[in-house]
C-alpha cells in the first residue's frame, strides 16, 4: 500500500511541475514607425487575450490592449520613451524597455 501512495505522490507532483510554464515575450520594430510584439509560453501555449500596456518609465499608462489570437500585439511607436508591459498576471509579467526594441 505505501509503494502505491508513493508511486501516487510522485506521479502527481511530477504532474504539476510538467505544467509550470514561463511567459515570453519579444518585440520588434518593424522600420515604418510601428513595434510588434510575439508572446507565448515556455511550454508552448497560446499568450492569445494577454493583457498588454504600453507605459512610461513613472508608470504612466500611454496604451492598452491585448495578445492577438496569433500572440501578437501591434501599435505604433511613441514618440517618448516607454516600455512594453506583457501581464499575464502575477509572476508572469515582462517588462520590455522600447530602447531595446530594434529593427
């Protein structure tokens, strides 16, 4: 009985960790005055309907939107400095400063 208890721990601990999954994402400028930005998930799942904010460096919000069903997200470039916040919700947010998005 304890070695099927243990075989049920550890099936099911190795089952959560099999679903742990890390937000991506990265930004590119596209060299006509717009950025386009591609999400996803380490364990290949969708960023579709992600919660994206444009923001100035204080906090400022310039732009709301969303993940595309594609997990991209489009806008066109400020003319001030901000950066790309892809929120996924807690522990998975990136930050992306738009002075290291280039063409």
């Amino acid at each position: 009985m304890k070695k099927i208890i243990l075989g049920l721990a550890i099936l099911l601990g190795s089952a959560s960790v099999s679903h742990a999954h890390t937000p991506l994402c990265s930004c590119f400028d596209n060299g006509d005055d717009t950025i386009t930005c591609e999400g996803g998930f380490s364990d290949g799942s969708s960023a579709a309907g992600v919660a994206m904010r444009l923001e100035t460096s204080d906090g400022q919000v310039l732009l709301e939107g969303k993940m595309s069903e594609d997990s991209e997200f489009d806008f066109n470039k400020p003319a001030q400095d901000y950066i790309v916040v892809f929120d996924a919700g807690e522990g998975h947010r990136i930050r992306v400063p738009g002075k290291e998005i280039v063409e």
